[in-house]
C-alpha cells in the first residue's frame, strides 16, 4: 500500500500517477502498468489495453481482414448452393439411377464446387462460433453473487492482485463502438498534440455515437451548441510527455463504464454507459451542461430512460428463453409439486402472467424488493405491504414475479410460483363457515404442493368476516394459524388507512413483517413513467423530450393533492397525449403542453407568464383599488407577495403568503380578501372561510383537522380538495391557543397532518387572518394624528401579544394595520357598491346614474365611525336596491328606463323611449 493511494476506492499508483508507464514509456513496475485498480470482492478491475497508432491500425486492419475473410467465406458458400441448384436443375430427369446416387457419383464441376463450398460453410460456421466465444462479454453475477459484491469492502494489496485469480481487464467487456469511442478519443488527443487523452476528449467523442446523440436530443441540447462549448475546452495545456497516455481520471471512468454495465445485467458496455462516469469526473462537463439547463439528475434519468427501454427488450428476449423452462402448469421444474385445483379457482398465476409478458414493468422499487427478501430470509413467513392507494403496491409484486420467472431471486423462492388469491371469489356465493373451509382447503393445498409463494391484495377484505357464533375465527385468524406453523409463504397488500383501521391491532400484525411502499421520490417516478413512454409513443404516435416528463411529475407532485405518485402523474400523461394526438401539427410533448394540461385539471394558472398577464399582474395594485378604497398599505404588500409567487420566486415550502390584518370592524379586511381572491385566483369561489369564533374550546381541534375514527377536519378537508385558494381566518385572536398552535406549523412548513395522518399541503395557500384586537386604540390614535408605523409598533407590544404568542405573529409574511375610514372614504365605497347595482340592471337593460349631492347624502346616512362601512350596505339595500326592487315587480319599471338617485339621494325613474 505503500506506493499506492485510495481515491473514492480506487487505487492510483503513486510511482506512475496512475498512467501505468515511466521513463522511456516502459510498464510500471509497481501497478504491473494498470496504473488504476478497483478492488472488491477478490476482483481486481483494471484497464489493460495500451493505445498507440500502431495498435489502433493494426487492430483495424485485423478486423477489416477477418470481415473480408468471413464475408468471402460466405460468398463462396452460397455460390455452391447456387451451383448445386443449377445442376439439379439442368440435369433433373435425364437420369435413369436415382438423382441421389447420381449426385453421389457424379464428378460434374458443379458439383466439385459445391463440394468445395461445404468447407467454406463450415469454416463460416467456425467463425461464427469463435467470435461469439471472443465477443466482449461483461462477467455475470446471480442475486448471491450481487448481494455479497455490493457489501464487500474494499481492500487492495498489490500481492493479493498477483495472486488472484479473478483479474478482469475492463476492455474485455467493450463493445466494439465502445472501444471505437476510446481510441478516437486517443486520436483526437493525439491531433490537439496533447500531453494526454482526458475526459474531455472521451466525452467529444462519445457525441459520435448515435445512441449518446439521442440521449441529449431527448434533454433538449442541441449537438452543435455542446460541440461548439466543448470545443473551446479541448486546447493543449500546454505541458509534453513522452508518449501520449491515458489520464487516470479517464481510466477510472472507463471502468466505472464497465461497473455501470455490470449493474445493469448488461452483457457489454456500450459508449452510453460512459456518459455518467464522465460527468462525474470532471467539474469543466458538469458547468457546460449546467449552463445547458442540465443537472446530473437529468443526464442520469435520461440515460436510464435509455436502459429501461433496453432492459424492457432484453427482458421480453430473456423472458421468452428463461421462460421455457419455468412450467406453463402449475408444476415445478421436477415435476414433483402437487396439483392445487381449489387454489385454481379463485386465484390468478402471477408468475404465468410474467412469463407471457402480461404485468407492467417495474423499475424504481428495487429497495423494497430487498426488503421483502430481507423479511423472508429473516425466517418471516408473511409479509405485509402498507401504502396509500397509488403508490405502487401492485408494482413492487409484479416486478418480484419477474424476478421469479428469471430466477434472480434467493434460493428458497426459485422455481416457485406466485399466485394472487382472488378474495371476492373466495367468499362469492358462500356463508362464513364455508368461505373458511375454503380458505382452510387452499392453505392445504399449498402446503403440499410445496412450491406456492401465496399474494393477498387488499387483506383487509378478510378481516371480520366471522363464521358465525361468537366464538368462531373469522378468515384472518384462519391465516394467522397457518403463519405461525409456517405452513405457507404469504404477501399481501393494505392501503394505510385501512391498515391503521384492521390491521395494526390484530393478530395479523404480529405475524406478518410490515414493509413500508412509500411514495415515490420525484426521480423514482420519473423513471416509471419513462417505462411507460414507449407504449405511449408508438400508439399515439406522439413524441415526448425529458423535460415534459419531468415537468408532468413536479407539476402533478406539487398541485394534485387528492392522490398519490405515480398515479397522479400517468393519468396527467395518458390525457394529455390523447389529446396531442387528435390535433393537428406538431405531436411534441414539451413542458408547456404539460402545465396546460395540469392547469387544465386543477384550475391553477402554472402556466408560463405571457405578457398579457404580466402586465396584469404589475398593475395588480390598481385592479385590487377598483374593489377597494384607501388601505394603500395592505394593498401594495398584498398584490407584491402575489407577483414573486406568480414568477416562482417564493420558497416553496410555505404558503404563497400570510398576513395577520388588524383593525376596526368595516374597514375592508374582508374585503381584501375577497378581491385578492377574484384578481388572483379567478373568482370568489376560491376562498376557504372560517369563523375562528367558532373554535374556542380545546376539544375543537378535531373540528379543525379531523380523527382518527375518520371524521373529516373542516380545515385540512377544505384545503385538501381545493390546495389552490385563499383561507381567511376571521377574527383570528378567538380560537383557542391549541389550534393557533396548529398554524405555527403551517405557517413554516406549508402542511398540516390531518386526525387520519395524511398530509395536508399548504404551500398553495394565501392565508389572511383578521383581528379587531386593539381596535379602539387604532381609532383614537389616528384621531390624535399620530403616525401608523408608531401606531403598529404599539398596537402589536402592548395588545396583540397579549392574544397571541409572539412567535405566531412572527410567522406573518406582514401584519397590516387598517386605518379607519373617513367621510371621504366612505363616499368612495358607496359609490363602488352604486356601480356595482348598475352592473346588474345593465343586464336587464336598464341604466343607473347617481348625482354627487345625492351620494354623499347616503354615504353620509350609512357611516359609522364604530362600525365602519358595515352600515353603508344594510343603507343601501334599503333606500335603493329595495326600492328599484318594488318598481321592477310593479312594472314601473321596464327596459330601457334609467334609475336616478337624485340630488336629495331618493330614487327616481326617467322613462325610456318607445319603440
């Protein structure tokens, strides 16, 4: 270890740095010229091959020689059966001896040269069968072989490489494009007169390769941009070596490229595994690309979208060679399990459905897959999958009866059978005494059939069915006794809920492992849903970039709150491409397309900015004033929370905005409300109202979020069906401390758990909460003329912590302070209330006009410095919506006529003209 030094366990010789050669370009003697190893698991991983121009042409030419060899071979070979055809045809029927004993003697030259083409086929068949034996190939693990690779650490001893047995030089499992791909990278280094052969020329040339190529169309990224970007990078630093080698970065990607492959069951590298490992190496690609808008998540779920699709026609080609000797009936291999007509009957073969490429395919789950191994070899005989509803249960078994048809499983489960228990079908058309005699005669049938691993989805179906009496078992305990004699390997499935509500307190908890199937992460989801893209494509004939499928994932993840990942995002994507698909023009799915759609469902405005609503929402201070008078403050905070959330540049992980509004009663807190939720959010309808008056006791908290018995909260309830709206909390200061409590954490996190445990998302939420605390001292000190911002700075010291805790009112985005209304404002508003009667009479084609005398004379009658505008409407109503009323029913007044309130502020009628 001496001359070595461990780099992210690798080990780079430290005489050569890691070339593999010294002076005069001879073979290191200490790394025996690898100059880079991984060592694991008593496997030595190395690049052995030396480059030169020498090596590369005669390489060439040997490969050129072999194909001229084999395709002369060939020629010569169909030729002789063209020759023997010819003389069966020029010679048929002129012979008296058979044709067989004829062609047997005969020494016709046809005939010779038909001889002589036999050995030209078998020497094409000699060939053939060499280079399949020569062909690169990439060493094969089973599922042991994997688990114990993966676990062992990583030890190097230069003696011990000496001595193994299991040396793999990485080149031998290159493909030939992939090699192609390192030595034009060792020829463009050569042509830039480099001192050595980089990532950065690998990488250059990897973008030769077609498949690299369409990994990057997928993203978006245009050849030209990267190549012109790249180009810049490739100089010469300048420095001179005695021979052009290979940099030790560039030999760890190469055999992390084999690495990669290795994992992936692969049975060569191919230049695609190279595009990670390059990245990964090197800052200089990793900036280029980020200045491409591309992250490392993205490259790495792109290249997978490419594996997913290979590994989905690798499978389908396994399946149907792996498949032969899986038994289509219902015996194992040997021909030794016993028959199970009853099990028959009511249940679907997993396995059999797997072999005829019947269940969707599974990728992203390979964690959970482990842990159900794990719970069996733990000695467990069940297994329980708990999850909400969606996120992929039925998946995580489908891909285990893959494995199972493959025989990359452990031990115990091969050659084995999965076998889905159908539960209608089992208590269909029978009592409770004879649903368990069933259940008791399959459980039977797979003990001695010995080869039966049995699924059950949706367990909960089985619990409480009793078989009548109080002291008879209901189906459950039937599965519990056979558990705990493991007398049968069982799976089976329950959504979380239902798992809380049957489940965790009954017997079936104890005997069973519980194994959690969480939601998908946004880059798991992504990868299921590039596994479904292909089917999609070539049905609909659409076309989809990465960034529609990602956007459909965040998008969906972020806005759809009623279900769950991947779900939510595959229906958002199988709508969306049939409806691409019946228009005309272009069949790309792009980003934009994608947040039309999610609009489309959820009715939330995530589309991009376009300048017509840009400008609407700078001049969203003067739309809000057409529905409210004065309160300049609240408005100018209001409308600039709204413009950062609109250009995404709020948190994300808090509610859009909170504000605390305090003041008197009838000074437009509510108001505010409203309108914000007209401008912002499209109408009135959008806001969640609470009276806050209404939870003063402790025990009201199951009002506000709901039980565990399933009883609904009218908060999180609301918010849950509508995640895109405004909560107004009216008279905030009334609820009881507890439940105030419960919005510290809104007002951090964005979410609220609900009485059922599921998580509430707030973080598309404007929360405004109103309070008359301090309501009288706001009144006398603006009659005493005194500043607002000494009035807040007062007002929240000395009376609103005495309501509320000081850190809750922190939480605010801004506490605004309403000023009470003048005389003048008060004129403002009646005025907006008047256009607001004529908006409805225009409809029935009548007019409103209003002298100035007149509306000051009501704005007068209907102000009250206590209760603010309040008064103005109940006025109103009376002395002009009621009256116009009457005369509409009496007939007094009709189309064409004009209300006028007149100087004295009565209603009068002038009459239309005739028609």
């Amino acid at each position: 270890m001496d001359n070595s030094e461990v780099s992210n366990n690798y080990f780079i010789c430290q005489t050569c740095s890691g070339i593999g050669k010294q002076k005069y370009g001879l073979d290191c003697q200490a790394c025996q010229g690898s100059g880079v190893v991984l060592s694991a698991c008593d496997k030595f991983f190395y690049w052995q091959p030396k480059l030169g121009v020498a090596m590369i042409s005669l390489s060439s030419l040997k490969r050129k020689l072999h194909l001229i060899l084999n395709l002369s071979a060939l020629l010569i070979g169909l030729a002789g059966l063209a020759a023997l055809g010819f003389w069966i045809y020029e010679y048929e029927g002129k012979f008296t001896q058979s044709i067989l004993v004829v062609f047997l003697q005969s020494k016709h030259w046809l005939l010779s040269f038909f001889w002589l083409s036999v050995l030209a086929d078998m020497f094409v068949v000699y060939r053939a069968s060499e280079d399949k034996s020569l062909k690169a190939k990439i060493i094969k693990l089973n599922y042991e072989e994997k688990k114990e690779f993966n676990r062992c650490p990583v030890i190097y001893d230069p003696a011990d490489r000496k001595n193994s047995k299991n040396k793999i030089d990485v080149a031998s499992g290159y493909s030939y494009k992939a090699m192609r791909t390192v030595e034009n990278a060792y020829f463009l280094a050569r042509k830039l007169k480099s001192y050595e052969v980089n990532l950065k020329h690998l990488f250059y040339s990897l973008l030769s390769d077609g498949e690299v190529r369409a990994v990057f169309s997928r993203l978006g990224v245009s050849e030209v941009d990267l190549l012109d970007r790249l180009k810049g990078q490739l100089l010469d630093p300048g420095k001179v070596a005695d021979s052009l080698e290979l940099a030790a970065d560039l030999k760890k990607v190469l055999i992390e490229g084999y690495l990669n492959a290795l994992a992936q069951g692969q049975k060569r590298v191919k230049p695609i595994n190279l595009i990670l490992p390059a990245i990964a190496n090197d800052k200089v690609l990793e900036e280029i690309l980020f200045d491409l808008e591309i992250d490392f998540d993205k490259i790495n779920n792109t290249v997978a979208w490419f594996r997913i699709n290979e590994r989905q026609y690798e499978n389908y080609k396994k399946f149907k060679s792996m498949a032969r000797f899986k038994p289509g009936t219902t015996m194992d291999k040997a021909y030794t399990a016993v028959s199970t007509p009853i099990l028959n009957s009511i249940s679907h073969d997993l396995t059999l459905a797997a072999k005829w490429m019947k269940l969707e395919f599974c990728v992203g789950r390979e964690k959970e897959i482990e842990n159900i191994f794990n719970a069996f070899e733990s000695g467990r005989s069940g297994v329980l999958l708990v999850g909400e509803v969606g996120v992929g249960k039925s998946a995580v078994i489908h891909g285990l009866a893959e494995l199972m048809v493959q025989e990359e499983v452990p031990q115990f489960l091969k050659d084995k059978r999965l076998v889905e228990l159908d539960a209608s079908r089992l208590i269909s058309g029978a009592n409770p005494s004879e649903a368990q005699e069933r259940l008791l005669n399959v459980i039977d049938e797979i003990n001695r059939s010995g080869n039966i691993v049995l699924y059950i989805n949706n367990i909960e179906t089985l619990v409480g069915i009793s078989a009548g009496g109080e002291e008879s078992l209901d189906l459950s305990d039937v599965l519990v006794n056979a558990l705990e004699r493991h007398g049968l390997h069982c799976l089976a499935s329950v959504s979380n809920q239902n798992y809380l509500h049957f489940i965790e307190n009954s017997p079936l908890n104890n005997v069973m492992l519980k194994v959690e199937i969480a939601e998908p992460t946004i880059n798991q989801a992504i990868l299921i849903l590039e596994s479904k893209v292909g089917y999609l494509e070539s049905v609909y004939k659409v076309y989809f970039t990465y960034g529609a499928i990602e956007e459909v994932v965040r998008l969906s993840s972020k806005y759809i709150h009623d279900k769950y990942l991947p779900t939510k995002a595959i229906e958002i994507m199988e709508s969306l491409v049939v409806k691409i698909s019946k228009e005309h023009g272009d069949k790309i799915v792009t980003k934009e397309r994608v947040a039309e759609m999610v609009s489309d469902v959820t009715g939330i405005p995530i589309t991009k900015v376009g300048v017509e609503e840009g400008k609407d929402l700078l001049d969203l201070e003067k739309k809000i004033h057409e529905h409210m008078i004065n309160q300049t403050e609240a408005v100018d905070m209001v409308a600039a929370s709204l413009r950062r959330a609109r250009a995404q540049l709020s948190e994300g992980k808090r509610p859009i905005a909170s504000f605390l509004f305090l003041g008197p009663t009838g000074v437009g807190k509510t108001e505010l409300a409203k309108t914000v939720a007209k401008v912002y959010f499209g109408a009135e309808n959008y806001m969640i109202r609470l009276d806050m008056s209404e939870y003063q006791n402790q025990d009201s908290i199951n009002k506000m979020i709901g039980d565990s018995e399933g009883g609904k909260g009218y908060l999180t309830e609301a918010v849950r069906r509508a995640p895109f709206s405004l909560l107004l909390l009216d008279e905030f200061e009334k609820a009881h401390p507890e439940i105030l409590n419960l919005f510290l954490q809104v007002m951090d996190d964005g979410r609220l758990t609900d009485g059922e445990g599921r998580t509430i998302d707030f973080t598309n939420c404007i929360i405004i909460a109103t309070s008359n605390a301090g309501a009288l001292f706001i009144q006398e000190q603006v009659k005493l003329g005194n500043e607002m911002a000494d009035i807040k700075e007062v007002l929240i010291n000395e009376h609103l912590n005495k309501v509320m805790k000081p850190e809750l009112i922190n939480r605010f985005d801004g506490v605004i302070v309403f000023k009470p209304l003048t005389e003048s404002d008060v004129v403002e508003i009646a005025r907006l209330m008047l256009n607001k009667t004529a908006r409805n009479l225009k409809e029935k084609g009548i007019g409103l006009r209003f002298e100035e005398n007149g509306l000051k004379i009501l704005a007068e009658l209907g102000f009250d410095p206590k209760f603010g505008a309040r008064p103005l409407r109940r006025l109103l109503q009376d002395k002009v919506d009621n009256i116009i009323a009457n005369k509409l029913l009496a007939g007094e007044l009709k189309r064409r006529d004009t209300v006028v309130i007149d100087e004295n502020g009565e209603v009068q009628v002038e009459q239309g003209r005739e028609l």
